[in-house]
C-alpha cells in the first residue's frame, strides 16, 4: 500500500484549459501553476468555472482544449483513474463516505486492492500505524453518520493521503465547519502542506479563510483568469474586485434603532418537540423576538434548528409548549399565519416554498390565490388578477424571468429566491422566518436578499433569521443566539459578538 | 404410523414445526430482497420470480427426474429475471418499483402459461433430514422433518450478516447502497453493482419458489403462492434490512401462520378462521409498534427509493 504519509507533494500545473458546452464558453483558456507544497486557493463566484476547472484538471470532464503537466511532465489525464494513479485527488463539498459504514470500513473499501476477504485484524493495526503519521485523529469505529461535520472533513482528507494522493483539491472544504473546526481543518491542511507531504487546492469563497492559510491564489470570473498571485501582495479589495468586476451590489439600509418599547412579536416558552429520528427532544425554554429586530440562530446542522423551524412552520407537532404571536396563541396553521402576518423564508427555496412544475404566476399568488380583493375566500380563480399581481411583483422584485408562465425551476437559483421574497414580503409582515436564505447564490444576489431582510426589519417586523453562515448572522443579526442540542446555549447582542465564541458554544465546548 | 395423543401439546408444536415449514421461501426471499435493497434498489417484482421460479423447479424435476435440477433451473430463471429488472432500471428516469409490479405480472403470466402441461405430472419432491429421530412421538418427528433449503437459507442468513461486514463484494454493496455519489467517487458503477445485487435477489426469490413446488405444499398450481412474495419484501423492512432479522422474522411468520391449522386439528371449532388471519394481523400490530410519524426509519439504505 502507497498510503502512508511520508510521499512527496507534487507539482501540477493546468496550461490553455478550455472547455465549451454546445455554444456556451465554460473555461477560456485558463491557466494556473500550483507549486509544489503549496496552498493553493481558487477563488471565483458561482458559475465562474472553478469547478469545471478542476473537474477538467482530475479527468472528470475531458476539456475541449488544453493541457495538464504533473512534475513538469506532460500528463494524459482521461479519466478519474488516471488522475488517482499520478496521486491527484478531491474532497468533494457533499461527503463522499457512506454514512452507515465506520471509518474504517470506507478507508478500506476505498482503496483499490481491497482483499476479498476483510482481515480486519491486520487492517486495523495498518490503519492505526497510519493514523499515527496523521497531525489529527479520528474515530474509526463509528458510523460515519455519526461523526460531526469536522470529523467527517478529516477524514475525508485522511482518506485521500490513506489512498496515496499528493495533490489534493477541496471544494469548499469549510462550508458544513464551525468557524474552529474550519480553523482547525485548514491549520492541518497547512502543516502536511508545509511538511512537503502534500499540495493543495482549495476552492473557496470566504475569504477570511484565504487569507488566513493559503500562499497563492488564481481568481476566475465569467470562465476567465481575472488574477491571482501571492497572497502577501494581494489585498481583501483588490481580490473582491477581480472576483465580481463590474456588477453594481445592493447596500444594506442603516440599522433603524429598536425601541424601548417594541412589543414581544413571538414568544416560545417551553417548547419541547422530538426530532425525526426520535431519539432527542429540542427544548427551547425561553425565547422572545421584538418587533424591529433579527435575532440570529447559530450552530451546527443537527442541532435542533431544523426542528425549530418545522414547529414554526406547523410541519412539526410540538410535544408540549407554548407559542405565542403578537400575544395570541399559535400553531401554525394557514388562517393563524395569515390573521398574525407570519411569513416564512426556508432553506433550498425552490424545494420547501415552492411548487416547482407551477409557473412563476402560480408560485407567486400561493398567499391570495383563494382571497378575493377584500380578503375574504373565494371559490373561482381569477386568473387576471394573478397574472396581474405577479407582473407587479417581478417588476418590483426584479425578478429575471423569460415569462410568467415559465414553470418557477426554470429560474436561477437567485431568481427563485426573489420570487419567495417577493411573495412572502408583500403585504404587512410582522414576523418573518428565514432559513439559511443565501446559500448558494452569486454575489450581487446574496447582497440583495440580505438588504431586502434589513428593509421588512426596519419597516418592524420581527425576524428569525436561523443560517450556519456565521458571517452573514454577524452581518444582519441585532441579537445572536446558539444552539446546540436542540437547546439555546448562548445569547449575546451583537456588539459584543464575537466569532470564536460564538463557535465554541456551537461546538458544545463550554 | 400410529399417532399418540399429545393433547393441547400439538399447538406449540404445529407452530414450530410451521415455522419450519412455511418460513424457508420467506427466508429466501427475503434475503434476496435484502440483498437488493442494501445496494439501493427495490424489486417487488419477486412475488411474479418466486411464482416463475416455482413453475421452472416443477417443470424441470418433472422432466429430469431430478429435484435438484429443479432448484438450479429456478435459480437460473430467477437470475434472469433479475438481470431484466437491473437492466431496466438502468435507464434513467425509470422507476424501479413500477418496473416491479411489471416483473410480478409478467412472472406470474408466463409461469401459467407455460405451467399448464404441468399441473398433472408429479414431480420427485426435496429430500428432508430427519432431525426428530431421536423421540418416538410421531408429530414430535412430523414437526422436525426438516428441508436441506431450510438449513441453506439458514446458513445463507448467517453467511451474508457476516459477509455485509466482512468482505470486500459485502462493503461495496452496502456503499452502493449508502450513497451513489461515494460509489462513483471510488470508480465503483453503481448501476453494475445494482444489477448484480437484483440477479442475485432474483436467483434466491425463485429457489423460494422451488421450495414451494417441490416440497411444501409440493404441487404446482396456479394458487401455488399465497402473496409469500410480497409479504417478504415487507418483512425487509420489518427487519431492518438485517439478514438475521430477516431469517427470525420468516420464523415468526411461519409460526403464526400455522396456528389457525394447529387450533383446528385440536378441534377448535369456532373462530380458528380467524387465526389465519394471524401473520398478516402480525405484521401489521409490529409495523405500528415500531414505526413513528415523527421518526425516520433507521438502518434503511439511504439510496432506496421507498424510503427516501
């Protein structure tokens, strides 16, 4: 077995890459040298070509012009395989181990030359001596889904040096990490860089982290190089603006002060509710949102967060509790919402608050489509009034649509998510719910949906913003809160928020 | 044979002799479905495999003269079956649990079509090991009449619980099974190990069906199935895809399943009818015991389209 950490890192070097889908440019002719034993970093927005510039560079896609050189060789890269045997490798964004296999069994069947029959005996004290050589342990024995996101990204690296690889690419390696975990990753990421075992290439879009850990850089923008070099010699604006150019990006309003006086808006006292796996109860004892103010949810997925909001949205029954809205007691229900102008922003919009197949008109009058113009319900639909309704949200929303009929998966990611907006944000609100509502967007999107959550707080609604985006509650939040198993940890106003805190109680270190 | 009076005595034994006899094409079955499933893929079609399966064992016994002939013939049949389910669901956008109901039609017609002549002719049964030779009460020694296939699929059931863990075909059928992406990521096709795992539950499900028609009941006809194909691929679930669970639940429902006959031959004469009735009130009284709506299933096969 090649799999021990004493190997050399390796130099690899993308010359002229290019790669056309059908009439549309995806990578022109891009190239980029990471040195060997180096911390590369790959910054660019969604859409820039990052991925289809690595997917090209380790044989997932055959580029249509361009070449790889590992070592200063020329390098036939045709397949994944052939990538693997040079000792290139990547650690995907989504977790490439089966959850209900330990480690060890996902080391071991990983690997190419796995014996018929497991000797797990000898295995075992093979995996052992190779941990040892490792700057961080992992426990081998459990299921990998029960191992925490860092864990889980530790071992996905771990696996990747096991199975004898010298280069390595991680896509978006933080995304799922506490701010220490991330830390902690990058740190050993750096020092089996710096010990000469490895080169890496992270892509990324924080870049906090870029700056922290990685020695170069390449910035990809609409399929092209739009810079890079040594990080030393490069600054946080100088970078922004390579990466998004031209693009005018949405400001948030000034934060109007919360008065004295703002009426509780959502009280939740007591709430106890089983999770899906009916093994833990979140228990939330006390929680108070006012008008005029975000409250930001912290911690880790799997900490309850999602069974808070599916209480919240009525998709969970609560065991036992009380919620209260605007001081009228509430559950969830259809009426309730729309009597206490509750709106709801979830995760992965075009899965949870849409309907994709329906078209863009459709998914937008799914609040009136059963009121007449008097509020009251109505059994025929008056598809005018729709059309009509909707035109006037996409305009104001600027939603880009090739037509209102178009079904509402047809749209970009950030279009989906303008629409929601639109949709949940007309009319009074007075306590808006909303989950991780950046996630995934471009730049100049994201900057506008945060302004757009700013506007209904300064206009006095209550917000309840739950995101395992540290930066973003950092940036919108007026309080932030943690949890962690399924209870609310910690509390701090936002003038005295501070990351690394803030990550520890996440982490349950406290 | 002379029978001696064992009196109330003959409930528990009918049920454990039941087990045995009625629990062994559960017991394939289910294991093949088990294999099916923990690599991410359903088949419910091997209600219509285990009938076909039934058919080929009978024909070729019929024939050859040689039982075993007949369970290898059924064995093949069920492969085959299984290969055409694999390579459908290759295809995207097909879901593999409508091409299943196709596959139970389609067994199920083709085994009467070409059952017809065969439903007249005898056929050589399976041989039993006689483990009750040591007592001299003759239900006692009935009860314990038990089939080579019996003892197979017990050792089948022991077999995989250690191969899921232990070898290598074992861990990538449960990472096929786990998550596609991790497969693919390996340079394993998931689609290939797909294939091969439905073959597999194909080739077990129809030599079910040869344990039907060449020892118990030991004809072929058209009734010759009572659903035990169907109720199997819900005794997966109800065993956590575990391929011991599997072989304890097949006993559970052999057992109860004999206890209406059992009632009977005591002269119970009012209600016994009920107790028919018994395995399937079973399942179902277990399936809501252990299930919750505000609960995910655990242990399911994360790639499996019934519980995603």
């Amino acid at each position: 077995m090649s799999g021990s950490a004493t190997g050399r890192a390796i130099e690899v070097e993308a010359l002229g890459m290019t790669m056309r889908f059908g009439g549309f440019l995806a990578l022109d002719d891009v190239s980029m040298r990471v040195a060997a034993g180096s911390f590369h970093a790959l910054l660019g927005e969604n859409g820039a070509g990052k991925s289809t510039l690595v997917k090209c560079m380790l044989g997932y896609q055959r580029p249509s012009d361009g070449q790889m050189l590992v070592d200063g060789r020329e390098a036939q890269i045709l397949g994944p395989r052939d990538a693997a045997t040079l000792g290139l490798g990547m650690v995907y964004q989504h977790f490439t181990l089966a959850p209900s296999l330990t480690g060890a069994e996902n080391l071991v069947i990983a690997r190419a030359d796995a014996p018929f029959v497991i000797d797990w005996r000898k295995e075992r004290a093979a995996l052992t001596q190779f941990m040892e050589t490792m700057p961080f342990r992992v426990p081998l024995d459990r299921p990998v889904g029960a191992l925490s996101a860092g864990e889980r990204q530790k071992l996905e690296i771990a696996k990747q040096l096991y199975l004898g690889r010298r280069f390595l690419v991680l896509d978006e390696p933080t995304s799922a990490l506490t701010p220490d975990e991330a830390e902690e990753v990058l740190g050993h990421v750096r020092a089996l860089t710096r010990s000469g075992a490895l080169t890496a290439l992270m892509i990324s879009h924080k870049f906090r982290e870029v700056f922290a850990f990685a020695d170069d850089v390449t910035v990809l923008r609409k399929g092209r190089r739009a810079g890079g070099g040594a990080i030393s010699a490069l600054d946080r604006s100088a970078l922004a603006a390579m990466m998004i150019g031209e693009q005018k990006i949405a400001t948030l309003d000034a934060r109007a002060a919360v008065a004295e006086s703002a009426e509780p808006v959502l009280e939740i006292r007591t709430l106890r509710a089983p999770d899906s796996a009916g093994l833990k109860s979140i228990e939330i004892d006390d929680l108070v949102l006012h008008a005029g103010e975000i409250v930001g949810v912290a911690g880790v997925a799997g900490n309850g967060q999602r069974e808070l909001l599916d209480v919240l949205a009525g998709q969970r029954a609560p065991k036992s509790g009380k919620i209260r809205v605007k001081g009228s007691r509430y559950g969830a229900t259809r009426a309730e919402m729309k009597e206490l102008n509750v709106r709801f922003i979830p995760e992965e919009p075009l899965r949870n608050a849409c309907a994709p197949l329906m078209s863009v008109a459709e998914n937008l009058a799914f609040r009136t489509f059963d009121l007449d113009r008097d509020g009251r319900s109505r059994r025929w639909l008056d598809g005018r009034a729709i059309r009509r309704d909707a035109e006037r949200l996409v305009d104001r929303f600027e939603v880009k649509t090739a037509s209102l009929d178009a079904p509402i998966a047809t749209l970009s990611g950030g279009n989906v998510q303008r629409s929601v907006l639109a949709r949940e944000l007309t009319g009074d609100v007075d306590l808006l719910i909303v989950a991780n509502p950046c996630f995934g967007l471009d730049f100049a999107a994201v900057a506008e949906i945060r302004a757009r959550i700013m506007q209904a707080r300064n206009a006095g609604a209550a917000v309840l913003l739950v995101s395992e985006d540290l930066d973003e509650l950092l940036e919108l939040s007026d309080r932030i809160l943690v949890m962690s198993e399924g209870a609310i940890v910690y509390e701090t106003p936002i003038a005295t928020a501070d990351a690394h805190e803030i990550g520890r109680h996440m982490a349950g270190r406290c | 044979m002379q029978t001696t009076d064992i009196g109330y005595w003959s409930v528990p034994l009918a049920i454990v002799g039941g087990a045995i006899r009625v629990s062994t094409p559960f017991i394939f079955v289910s294991l093949g479905e088990t294999i099916t499933e923990r690599a991410g893929r359903a088949n419910i079609g091997l209600e219509g495999i285990l009938i076909f399966g039934a058919m080929s064992a009978y024909a070729t016994a019929v024939l050859s003269n040689s039982p075993w002939l007949g369970v290898a013939a059924a064995g093949v049949s069920g492969i085959a079956a299984g290969l055409l389910h694999g390579w459908i669901c290759k295809f995207p956008r097909v879901n593999d649990i409508a091409i299943g109901i196709a596959l139970m039609l389609l067994g199920t017609g083709l085994a009467f079509f070409f059952g017809k002549a065969f439903i007249q002719p005898s056929a050589p049964r399976l041989p039993a090991i006689s483990l009750g030779f040591w007592s001299d009460i003759p239900q006692l020694r009935a009860a314990l009449d038990v089939n080579a296939l019996f003892v197979i699929g017990a050792a089948l059931a022991v077999f995989l619980q250690w191969a899921f863990r232990n070898t290598r075909a074992g861990l990538i059928l449960r990472t096929v099974g786990d998550s596609s992406d991790a497969a693919r990521a390996m340079g394993i096709d998931p689609d290939r190990v797909r294939l091969l795992a439905t073959a597999a539950g194909g080739g077990l499900a129809a030599i079910g069906g040869g344990y039907l028609s060449l020892y118990y009941p030991g004809s072929w006809n058209e009734s010759i199935s009572s659903g035990q194909g169907l109720m199997a691929v819900a005794l997966v679930v109800f065993s956590r895809w575990n391929p011991l669970g599997c072989f304890a639940a097949a006993l559970l429902f052999g057992g109860a399943g004999a206890l209406g006959p059992a009632l009977q031959s005591v002269g119970v004469t009012h209600g016994y009818y009920l107790f028919y009735a018994a395995p399937y009130a079973l399942t179902l009284a277990i399936m809501i015991a252990t299930s919750s709506p505000g609960r995910a299933l655990a242990g399911a096969p994360c790639e499996l389209s019934i519980t995603r």
